[in-house]
C-alpha cells in the first residue's frame, strides 16, 4: 500500500496533575481587591480544596501533552458508526466566543437578550424545516435527553387524554439509549424483532401494539444503516390504537432534504446537533438533543417557549399543559449557536452533505464487502455494517482489527454494535472524508485482513503505535480506582 | 461548500464503483411516498464572512459585559476565565474526539476526566466523582432518583428545601411526573436558612435535599440535614449553583452529605445564556454502583504503563439497556475538562483567595446598600449573593438603570410571591468597586 498514515513520533510522559504540586505556585492572576475584608464567621469556613499548586506553564505544558495523546476528527479520519464525526467548522468556535454571547447570563430581561431568543427562534424553525414538523424545544442537553424528553411528552399527552399506557415498542436495531429513557417515564420495553432484511415488518408491530401501549421508538435509518421502510405503514399501525411514533434522529446525517419526518407518521423527532449539524463531540460531550413535534404534541413542550410578537421576540411560561422544564436554563446555548451557524453556512448544501454521506458510506461497502463479511446486501444510507465471520478461522476478532486500524492511523469504527449482527463493524465515513482518505482507510482494512490469515499475532498484539498498549478494563472494573 | 470535498469528478467515480447512475439513485430503498420531492426552505447559504457580520451584529444586541454591567448570579456567575484555559481548550484533539471508547488514543480525555474526579471529589470533599451529568438541575433530579434507587424504591419521598434553585425544583418535578414518587417541599426560616422541623411529619423519605449556598445566598447547615436525614435512615443530598463557594467554606462531604451534586459553570466555564454547563456529581464510594453517568478508572496495560479506561459499564445504558442507573450517554465532556484546567489554574492557593475576594465584594455592596437604606431581610452568613427588599415602584428605577447599562439583580417574586420587591443581587471578583458604587448611587438617586 501507500503510506501508512499512521507512524509514531515523539510523545511525552506527563504525570498527574497533584504528581507536579509546588505549594505557593499559582496559574491565575488574582485581582487586586478594591473593597475591605469582610470579617469571617469560623463556624462556616472550611480548609478549602486540596487542589494542587501549579503556574500558568505547568497548566499548559501538562494539557498539551494530553492532548497529543488524543485522536480526534482534525487529527483523522473517524469513522465512528452512529456518530457522525463530521468535520466541525472553525468559524463557529470564534462566533460563540463572542462576549455578547459567551458573557450572556441567562435570566437576562427577554428585552435585553434579543440576539440570542433571535437565533433560538430561528433555529427552531430551520429544524422544523429539516424535519417536516411544527415545532422544536432546544432545552435537552444531549440525545438522551431529548428521548427522555420525547417520552416524557408522549406521557403526558397519554394522560391528557385520560389515559395511562405501560409499554412502548423498541425494535432491535434502535439506538442503545431508547430503552433507559423509556424506562424513566415507566414504561416497559417491548422489543420488536426486525425481520430477516434488517427492517422492521408492519406484522411484527401489530402482533405486539396493543391500547396498553404508548407508541414506538423507531430510529431511522435504523442502526444498521438501513431505511426503514415500511414506517408509514408501521405508523398507520401504532397511531389505529391510539399510539404515537417517536423517531429517533441521531441518524438524520443521511436524509436532509430527502425525507421530512413529519410527512411519513413521525410525531416526534431527536437531532443530534453534535452529530448532524457538526458541532464538536467534546470528548463526549457537550451535545444538544433538540426535540422537534407534530402539532398535537406542541402544548406539552417544555418552557419557557421562545415566541415572536411582531419584531420582538420574548419568552413564553404559561403554558398548563407543558411537562415543566428539563434543563435549568435555555439548553446547550453555546451547542445552538454552532448549529445555526452550520445551518447558515450550508443552506441548501445540507441535501448535498446528506447525499455525500450516504455516497461515501456505499463506496466503503462496495470496496470492502469482497473482503469483510456484509450481513445486509442492500443499499445502505451513511453506515454500513460488517462482520468479523470471514475472519473466525484465524481467531481474529473485530476487536483485533479495530485496534490494528489504529497502527494504521484511523480512528476504528463503532464496534459490537448494533447487537443484532454479531462482531458488528459500524463504518460512518460521513460527507467531509476526502475521497483519497476513504481509499486510504479501504487499502489498510484490506491489508488488516491479510495480515489476519497471514500474521495473525500482529493483529493480537495490536495496536503498538499508540502511546499506551491494550488496558486491563477488567481489573478496572473489579478494583475500580476512580478518584487520585 | 468549503466543508464538503468530493469534487464531481470524485462523485462520478464513486457513483461508479456504487453501481448508481446518480446521487438520487442512492436513495432508492427509500419508498417513493416517503420521499420529499422539494427544496428546503432554508435562507441562501452564507459566506464565511458574511455569517460572522451577522453573528456579530446578534452578539452586539446582548446586554452583556463588558458594555453592561449585570448584577445577576442565580446560578450563573460572572468569573474571570485565564487566557490559558481557553487556549488549551482550543486543542482540537480534546474537541473534536469523542466518548473514549477506544483508550488508547484517548488517553489525553481519560486522564483528564481522571483528573477531573479527583479534583471535583476533593473539592465537595466526597469519594468519588463521576464523569459529569448535563447541569445541576438534571444532576439533582438524578440524585434524588439515585437516593430513591439506594433504597431500593421502598421509600418513595424526597424532601426537597424550597431555598433550591427554583428552576432545578422544577426539573425535578419534571423528571419525577410519571414515575409516582413523591416530591414534598421544606419551608425556610426568617434568618434564610431550611426549615427542617417539618421533615419530622414526612413518611417514607429517602433523602433530603438542600442547596447551599442556597438561592438566597445564604450557607445552609448541611451537618443538621445531614444528621435529620441519618437518624431517619435517609440519605443527605446537597447541591450547589456556585462551587467556588467551597473554596472558602466547608464542603458538603465534611457535613456528611451522601450525594453532592451540582453547577459546574463557575469553574472556568462561559455563561453562555445557560449552558453548556457542567453538572457536578459526586457520592460516597458504598454508592458507586448505583451512581448515574460515566466513570473513569486506573488501570495499566499490556506493558505495565499507566493508562485509563471508561469502567463500570454495566451500569449504563448500552449494557444495562433499561435497567440502567441512568439514560445519560453524551455528558458535557469538554465542559469538565475546561473546569479541570481551570481549578488546576486557580490551584488551592488561588482558589482561597478567590472565594475571598467574592465574599469581600458581595459583602462590600451589601453594606452600601444597607447604608442607603435598604432592608436585607436575611441575616444568615452568604458568600457572593444575597436578597435586598427594594421599596415600592423599584421597577421604574430597575429600568432607568437599564438604561444606564446596569442590571440590578433579579426578581424573585415570580418564584416566592411572599417577596414582593426583593431582588437576588450578586457580585463577584468581576465586579469593581466603582461598579458597585454606581449601582448604589443609581439606586438611591
């Protein structure tokens, strides 16, 4: 092949934070202080922190170093199933740092923040756009968030009716979180099985959706990559015994501009702004997890509602039928505020950026497939999913190989899941991975599959470039050390 | 479109190899009566440059510092941030990673996070620290939801003091709707503190929840709760909207709190109209394992090096599925790693002089204020907030002092109708005395 992306460079050891104390250092500059000294009641006053001593360099040096020993998105390519890691735009960074917008306090008179209940209420309507629906709360602070949100607002318009449903049907291939956010509104998970081509049948929800039901959690495209195609037909089902469809969008990177969710029986919808709309991942957070709705689900949302009276905007509290609030302010702000960016910046390149992604994802999985085993041989939207069973003759396991990836420069793909497909590979290229990046990741999966009939232990030993070798997690787990 | 690099010539070779004779083509498992036939309604795609004149002139309609000077705390506080912190964190191998699923190229966010639990369990002088929650009102619902798990769902009840944030006991009321338990609120007493007689009358309580500082401003007696709650074998749960505070005053662990929980954004984060925040979660090392959110351990690897990795797993959602301690998957990462670089930074030399300089600040304009006449109707010890009652028609003077850049605290009426005219007022180490000597004089003028 042709260069290895991967190779390995000179990285830093760096202790702990508390290991490089140095009592009466100090890495901030304490104002001078301009007021007399307020006396002290002992009884209230502690010892203060057992934080550790450090100047301004100390801090520096210590994070960068840490830092190099990170893989993210700038560094390369990340191909991470289900998590569109996406390019995240520079200019957004510098935007939120804005003082207007980054000295914001949130209890500001509605008057006085007009800018930002400007963007929200801007931002609400480009979402209902995108998803075909009628309304948006931006307050979940993350996807979780807003299923947990979403079935708190099926809940509550279940009781508004009268009623008190006990169950919601979860299909195999949905996302892993469905089941805890419906577990914390009461609801009992009943999994549906997707049929043998990787999607849900309508005989299989109506075998199972029944008055005790509150609705289903569908996330499509489904974990597999897939389309779930008979969702209009699904949704029929669900809404004839008085349900309701909840979709969850974490992956919408593949349809914007090509379905509108709300056209095809969707009541309620997630988006992932960190995932679609390319805000940065954080490390694993901050995220934003806005909730978007059908009209009859509208009274339930969460307040205040952001609400524009001719020019002015301002912000709406009474409401008696809302589920209260799920976020002590306005949500993740500073996520918003990158997302209506992106939106601004792409405009109608959104449709171009979902096409790309679904068309990088079927060029991975018609380049890989002669190669890795393709459970599902059918058009895929943004992902595709393989399995390690060609490679079971040689106990070579997609562990092995996700860690071998790593030698050679790629961040691995989602592994193990979705559960439905043993060894699962999960591959989301997403649209802003160069095409020479994308032969670049086939050649090394392709070489990584030789290596696994020819030299298998170098897969086993993998990976070695990294600056730490495979961890003992199951000692973590047994001894946990937690806290330094 | 900078963002998107598949030149046409890429996308015919692709399209190719796909077997497809157009973009469209890919969509074909996707039924015809499912698909959108028309172009969204979306304003035309803007430039670099034109996206940053109109992001720039919304900033400009934000009354915020430093053309303002705001006077509001209410759990979200006014803090300098160092340049560093900042920069640092524009090291976009911390931003643009994600969860660190796979530990060997992630050990910069895992060692972090490490280093983040430690520092935040020291802090609230508690045994463990999870990875963070989203902010302090959903980590308080979860702590409450932890305590009632603790019990194993046999005690049902959460006293819940009325001097927590008013906006976190709405969450919590939120969270709390569908699944039966019962959320029963505590009065305050006339020095501004919890009153914790009533909890005597409660049945079935599985925790008692207090914020101190409180929404008032005023330290709570987390000790008393604490031995209220124990002797009626409940846990003692304590949050906080402003942890700088402990860098002065006694921390809930050494009071003998259970579960501390609460905002993070003080610790270096950006106000940013709320969020993103960090929420703080921290307990006894006996109730890890039924803690919500991530954890990050110590381990080695195959060489004997240290190294870190997400641990427990099996108490969360995508092992656990519904039986998980919590649906919380993305945290607020990034958040905490900020806060982490600025506790190291403020260091436990600088954090003492810090809270000082808070204390002396809030304390110095409460003294002005009381000169000129107004009445603090709480007498209970504070650190950088408190409640000033204003007299009859302040809201004309509160908006003439808008007009002047200056906002005077906020409210509080909406949240406590008893206290018609009182306003939460806060000042920090970003506030001079020039500033407060300014608001006093608009005020009485």
């Amino acid at each position: 092949m042709t260069e290895r992306a991967g190779t390995t460079g000179l990285i830093m050891n760096e202790p702990l934070l508390w290991e490089k104390t140095k009592p009466g250092r100090m890495g901030i500059s304490i104002p001078k202080s301009d007021v007399a000294a307020a006396p002290l009641d002992p009884e209230f006053v502690g010892e203060g922190p057992n934080f550790p001593d450090l100047s301004e360099v100390d801090v520096v040096r210590h994070f960068t170093r840490l830092s190099q020993w990170n893989f993210g998105v700038d560094t390369g390519m990340y191909p991470l199933g289900s998590c569109t890691m996406k390019y995240n735009p520079k200019i957004h960074e510098k935007i939120a740092a804005l003082p207007g917008f980054a000295g914001a306090h949130p209890m500001l008179p509605p008057d006085l923040a007009q800018g930002i209940l400007r963007i929200m209420y801007e931002l609400e309507q480009f979402l209902c756009e995108i998803t075909g629906m009628d309304a948006t709360t931006l307050q979940p602070a993350a996807g979780a968030h807003g299923e947990l949100t979403a079935m708190l607002l099926f809940y509550a318009y279940h009781k508004r009716k009268g009623e008190k449903r006990t169950k919601i049907l979860i299909p195999d291939t949905a996302h892993g979180t469905n089941p805890a956010s419906a577990a914390l509104c009461g609801y009992a998970s009943i999994p549906v099985t997707s049929g043998h081509d990787g999607v849900l049948s309508v005989e299989a929800v109506e075998a199972l959706m029944d008055e005790e039901t509150a609705g289903i959690m569908v996330t499509n495209p489904n974990t597999l990559g897939l389309f779930e195609e008979n969702i209009r037909k699904v949704a029929e089902v669900v809404h004839g015994k008085g349900g309701l469809v909840y979709g969850d969008g974490a992956n919408m990177n593949a349809v914007m501009g090509i379905v509108k969710m709300g056209e095809i029986g969707i009541d309620a919808i997630h988006l992932n702004l960190h995932k679609t709309f390319s805000t940065p991942h954080g490390g694993g957070g901050p995220g934003s997890g806005p909730v978007c709705v059908r009209k009859h689900l509208e009274p339930f949302l969460p307040v205040p509602r952001v609400i524009k009276n001719g020019d002015d905007y301002a912000l709406q509290y009474n409401r008696p039928d809302s589920i209260g609030k799920i976020h002590a302010f306005h949500g993740n702000f500073g996520i918003l505020i990158r997302a209506y960016s992106y939106i601004l910046s792409m405009g109608r390149h959104l449709k171009t950026a979902s096409q790309h992604a679904v068309l990088s994802a079927n060029y991975i999985k018609e380049r890989l497939k002669d190669v890795l085993h393709l459970p599902y041989d059918r058009p895929c939207m943004h992902e595709c999913v393989f399995t390690d069973k060609n490679q079971e003759d040689f106990k070579i396991t997609t562990l092995d190989m996700a860690k071998r990836l790593m030698d050679y420069g790629f961040h691995p793909p989602t592994i193990y899941f979705p559960l439905v497909v043993h060894g699962a590979i999960m591959i989301e290229p997403t649209e802003t991975e160069p095409k020479e990046n994308l032969d670049q990741f086939i050649e090394a999966f392709k070489v990584i599959v030789k290596e696994a009939a020819e030299t298998p232990e170098l897969l086993r030993e993998a990976p070695t470039a990294p600056k730490v070798r495979r961890l003992d997690e199951a000692t973590a787990a047994r001894k946990p050390c937690l806290c330094g | 479109m900078r963002y998107l690099p598949h030149t046409n010539e890429d996308v015919t070779e692709m399209l190719q190899v796909v077997g497809a004779a157009n973009l469209d083509d890919l969509f074909s498992s996707i039924p015809e009566e499912c698909r959108f036939k028309g172009e969204l309604n979306l304003p035309p795609d803007m430039t670099e440059w034109e996206l940053t004149d109109h992001m720039t002139a919304l900033a400009d309609r934000m009354a915020s510092p430093p053309g303002y000077r705001i006077f509001l705390g209410a759990g979200s506080y006014p803090h300098f941030i160092p340049t560093s912190v900042h920069y640092l964190l524009g090291r976009s191998e911390f931003s643009t990673a994600y969860t660190p699923y796979q530990p060997e190229i992630s050990q910069g966010t895992l060692q972090a996070i490490f280093e983040y639990q430690t520092l935040t369990a020291r802090l609230l002088g508690m045994e463990v620290a999870n990875a963070s929650m989203y902010d302090g009102a959903s980590a308080l619902a979860e702590a409450l939801l932890m305590a009632i798990r603790i019990e194993r769902g046999k005690k049902t009840t959460v006293a819940v003091s009325k001097l927590i944030h008013p906006h976190y006991r709405k969450v919590v009321q939120t969270y709390f709707k569908p699944t039966g338990y019962r959320i029963i609120e505590l009065p305050y007493l006339p020095d501004g503190s919890t009153d914790l007689s009533a909890v005597d009358e409660i049945e079935n309580v599985a925790a008692i929840a207090l914020q101190s500082p409180n929404f008032f401003g005023c330290i709570e007696n987390i000790k008393a709760a604490s031995d209220k709650a124990h002797a009626l074998k409940a846990l003692s749960v304590v949050c906080f909207t402003e942890p700088l505070a402990y860098g002065l005053f006694k921390n809930p662990g050494s009071q003998e709190a259970d579960i501390v929980c609460g905002e993070g954004q003080s610790l270096g984060i950006p106000q940013s109209f709320g969020g993103p925040g960090l929420g703080m979660f921290a307990s006894l090392n006996k109730y890890v394992r039924n803690m919500p959110g991530r954890l990050i351990g110590q381990t080695t690897d195959q060489d004997g090096k240290r190294g870190f990795v997400l641990t427990l797993a099996t108490r969360e959602q995508h092992i656990r599925r519904e039986r998980a301690t919590s649906n919380i998957c993305s945290n607020q990462g990034l958040c905490a790693t900020m806060s982490t670089m600025y506790m190291a930074s403020v260091g436990g030399t600088g954090i003492r002089k810090l809270a000082r300089l808070n204390l002396n600040k809030a304390e110095y304009l409460k003294s002005e204020l009381k000169k000129a006449g107004f009445r603090m109707p709480f007498e209970r010890p504070g650190f950088n907030e408190f409640v000033v009652e204003f007299p009859k028609g302040f809201e004309s003077t509160y908006q003439k002092l808008v007009g002047k850049k200056i906002v005077a605290g906020i409210p509080i009426e909406c949240h406590y109708p008893e206290l018609a005219g009182h306003y939460l007022l806060c000042a920090t180490e970003t506030h001079s005395k020039a500033d407060m000597d300014a608001l006093v004089k608009e005020v009485t003028s």
